[in-house]
C-alpha cells in the first residue's frame, strides 16, 4: 500500500502525498492487486469484477474513504 501511495499509476506532480493519493492507493490494490477466489462456475475476471463492484473490495474503499476523510477532518455528503 505504501508503495501505491509513492508510486500508483498516476500519482505525479503535485498530487504527491494527498488524502487523494491515498484513496487512489487504496482503490489500485482493492481492484488490482488484492487476491480473489474464483468460485465455481465463474473466471477470475468475473470473480475480480463482483469484488470490485459489490463485494470486498467495494468495501475496503468504502472503509479507505472513511478513513482518510476521518483522518483529513472532512465530512462527506449521506450516500
């Protein structure tokens, strides 16, 4: 994750070390470096998909945007 943070895609210029950088850090592992488990019946690429939409990895953004905004003192808009 630190390493994401210093070198995800896109993280250049004067975004370096922002909460925006972090997230972007949190979203590139949720939806491209974080393992999944195919099940039966589905490919990996189906598997990482459900993850990204609305499984686990949809929730460790949901939690990494919670606590980054937590962390920054911003108070996001009620879903």
């Amino acid at each position: 994750m630190i390493e994401l943070f210093y070198s995800g895609s896109g993280i250049e210029g004067q975004i370096q070390g922002t909460a925006w950088v972090a997230l972007q850090a949190f979203s590139e592992y949720a939806d491209h470096h974080k393992g999944i488990r195919a099940t039966k019946g589905k490919s990996a690429d189906a598997a990482r998909l459900e993850s990204i939409w609305p499984g686990s990895a949809s929730i460790l953004k949901r939690q990494a945007l919670a606590a980054i905004a937590d962390q920054a003192q911003v108070q996001l808009a009620a879903a």
